[in-house]
C-alpha cells in the first residue's frame, strides 16, 4: 500500500498492481475519484458521477441529515464536538447542493 501513497494523483491510474483481494482495485478507483478527481479519465468521470448520483440520493441526505441532528443533540454540551459537527453539516450543506 506504501507505494499508493507515495504516487502522484497522475501516476495512480497506471499502476499495475496485483492483489489477493479484488475488492482493492475497487477501492483504489474510489480513493483517486474522492480525492483526484481530475486523475480521472472521461469514462471514469461519467462512471464516478453516476455512481455518486445513485448513492448519494434524497433517502440517504435525509438519514444522515437525522444522524447529524441526532448528535448534535447528543454533544450540546460539549464543545469541540459541536463545532466539529458544525463543520460536518455546513459540509452536508455543501454536498447537497452540489447534488441537488
């Protein structure tokens, strides 16, 4: 894994590595789209954004708008987690309009 991590976002996609599980390269598309989204190609493009499309739907922004609220009741009290989840909500906030 040492050697995903000390590439260049550029040079992630041609990595030909070979792993017991299967589900790595999956992770691996999941790692570069999150957090290098322009390492992508146009097929990856249109593929990540559909997928985020499909998971990222009305049922799922209200149950995790629910969990936020939840614990921000939970932490009214304690400070640094209210900001922290603070943060989180104007983040939220954020995704969903992207997304909506």
């Amino acid at each position: 894994m040492q050697i995903i991590h000390s590439s260049t976002p550029e040079k992630l996609c041609f990595l030909k590595l070979k792993f017991q599980d299967k589900r790595i390269n999956n992770l691996l598309f999941k790692f570069r789209a999150r957090n290098y989204f322009f390492s992508l190609n146009n097929f990856e493009k249109i593929f990540w954004t559909k997928y985020c499309n499909h998971v990222l739907n009305n049922e799922y922004f209200k149950k995790y708008q629910l969990k936020l609220t939840k614990l921000l009741k939970l932490y009214q009290n304690d400070d640094d987690n209210k900001i922290l989840l603070k943060k989180i909500f104007e983040y939220f906030k954020y995704i969903l309009n992207i997304h909506h």
